[in-house]
C-alpha cells in the first residue's frame, strides 16, 4: 500500500542513488571490495565529508542490498550490478533534469531541447542494458538469416554493432545516427575495433534514408542486408502514424528485398496498465511519462505496429516476444 512515508524514502532515495552515481562514488567502492572508508572516498573524489556521510549512511538504513558498513568502512553490495538495477539507474539519471525542471517546463518558463535536456550519455547505457537481451535474440537471428551486412538505424555509440562484431567479426557493420556528437564517440569506437572490417558511421536521419542510401551498397543485393532499429521508431509517432508509414514506405523504396527488423517497447493504454502486475505498471507509467515531456512520440502496443506494417504493405515474417516488456518484429521490406 502506497503511503507518505514510503513516498519520501523512494523520493530521497533516487536522488541519493543518483548523486553517488554521478560523483564516482560507487565506482570507486567497486575498486575496493574490502570497504572503503569516508575519508578515503571524499580524498579520492574531492567530496564534502558532511554530505557524503549522510548520505552513505542512509542507503545504509534504506538500501543495505545495495550498500553496507562495517567498523567504519563502506561496502558496495553485489545486487548493485544486477541489470534491472543498473538500468533504473541511468535511466533515471537520463532525465533527472527534465523532472528536476517539471514546475518550469510545465508553466512554460522553460521548454524542453532548449533550457532542459535529456542525458545523452546516461540513456546510452540504459537502452543498452534494457534491449540487451533483444539484441542478443536479433543476433542469434542473423545465422539463419544469412546476411553479411548490418544497418543499425539510430545506432548511437555503436554498442549493438560492436556485440555484432564480438560473435560475427565478419559481418559488414555500418550504424547511422543524427546526433553528431555521438557520431565522433562512435567513430572513435570504430577507430578501436580489432575487428577485420571496422564499422561505418554515418551521420544521418532515419527520417531521410535517401540522404545516406548511396552509402549502404550491398555486397551482392539487399537480401544479405538487414536493417535494425532499436526503440527509434516510436519517436517518430510524435508526428502522426503517416510519419512513420511514409517512412516505412522509403525504405522499401531504397533497399528492396532487405531484412527489416524492429525492436520495440510494449507500449499500453491506461486501462492495460491499470491490469498490470505491479512491478511493470510502474516501470512502464515511468517509461511512457518521459515520452510526451520529451516530444517523443508514445511506445505503442504490438496492434499498433501491425497495422503500420500491414499499411506500408510489410510482411511480419515473425515476432518474438523479449523479457522484460519489449518485441521484436522480424519483416521483409
């Protein structure tokens, strides 16, 4: 049962968590598995020793899974690592700031991509831990698919294209991504890939494929090409479904006969989230509340996405549901 006290914690909580993340405490207790004493921490990371007590102090007493203290010294819990964990948190370090400027962006004294921006760096590895086990299904999906070439559209840091890599050096990896600063942390990813071909990135919007089609020239024709595109399409949807239909419809235009596989975010309505289990109604009321305050379009139930595909006249060859709350949607273009 929700309660005002329970609210408070959860409210400190998240912001303790997101503190310590940020000023390199729990790194540096990661180092030391033997404990780590205040001094120490506040030395080593120039912190102020009165507000990094407290704070230690109260994941003490609110979240001994995550850290605890004996005779002084601090120690950093192994249920930290776990994945679900991992991704709350820099998911929420994504968007501290748009819910730390709610009052201003909703009486319009701020406006969101201007005076308030998402974490670029923080939401690059949360989708990364959160479509992880996606990404490995998609892989796993390429053997039988027998395609030696990788498009992945929105490809931010290049993180799927270098788990291609890791089980097929062979593959033809090439990442597309409007953001220019990622484009150069993603070439300079490429830089360092041991890999016998380095990926190619481009900078580009998966808006536009015509832009940067000249550059995805297959190897033999687009039936060993496949495309990938990892919870970008929604986005899209903040300009109506015809955005992206018109869109779907470009790709066949300009890569016929490719592999085109879509990977996506469960979205509800309010009256399936109300019918929820409690641990994905609120993970999932938090995922689709950043959307609007963001200009996202909202993820959308797997209905929706048939229909899109059903429109543009693309066959669903198959689909897979993926843990926690995501599908992925195997077509042909």
């Amino acid at each position: 049962m929700l309660s005002p006290s329970k609210i408070l914690a959860d409210y400190a909580l998240l912001h303790v968590l997101c503190a310590l993340q940020s000023s390199g405490v729990f790194t540096e207790l990661k180092k030391n598995p033997k404990g780590v004493l205040t001094s120490s921490l506040a030395t080593t990371l120039s912190l102020e020793v009165p507000f990094l007590v407290p704070l230690c102090d109260f994941l003490v007493i609110n979240a001994p899974e995550i850290l605890t203290k004996k005779e002084e010294k601090y120690f950093l819990e192994p249920f930290f690592d776990e994945r679900a964990l991992q991704n709350t948190l820099f998911f929420a370090l994504s968007y501290q700031s748009v819910f730390t400027h709610l009052k201003p962006l909703l009486t319009g004294e701020k406006k969101y991509g201007q005076d308030v921006v998402r974490d670029g760096a923080a939401l690059r590895l949360s989708s990364a831990l959160y479509n992880g086990q996606a990404w490995n299904q998609v892989i796993g999906l390429f053997r039988s698919m027998k395609v030696d070439t990788v498009v992945d559209i929105g490809c931010s840091a290049g993180d799927f294209l270098q788990r291609v890599q890791e089980t097929s050096p062979l593959m033809r990896c090439i990442g597309v991504e409007i953001d220019s600063q990622v484009v150069a942390l993603a070439q300079e990813v490429s830089r360092k890939s041991v890999a016998e071909e380095r990926p190619l990135i481009i900078e580009g919007d998966a808006g536009t494929p015509e832009a940067w089609a000249p550059h995805i020239e297959p190897k033999t024709d687009f039936q060993h090409v496949v495309f990938v595109g990892t919870t970008v399409w929604h986005e899209f949807l903040s300009e109506g479904e015809e955005r992206v239909i018109d869109i779907f419809t470009r790709y066949r235009k300009y890569f016929p006969g490719s592999a085109f596989i879509v990977i996506e975010y469960n979205g509800a309505t309010m009256e399936n989230m109300l019918a929820l289990p409690e641990s994905l109604r609120e993970t999932g009321s938090v995922y689709q509340l950043v959307h609007p305050l963001t200009h996202q379009g909202m993820p959308q139930p797997p209905s929706v996405w048939r229909r899109i595909f059903e429109r543009v006249g693309i066959p669903i060859e198959n689909s897979i549901a993926v843990y926690p709350n995501s599908s992925i949607y195997i077509c042909t273009l």
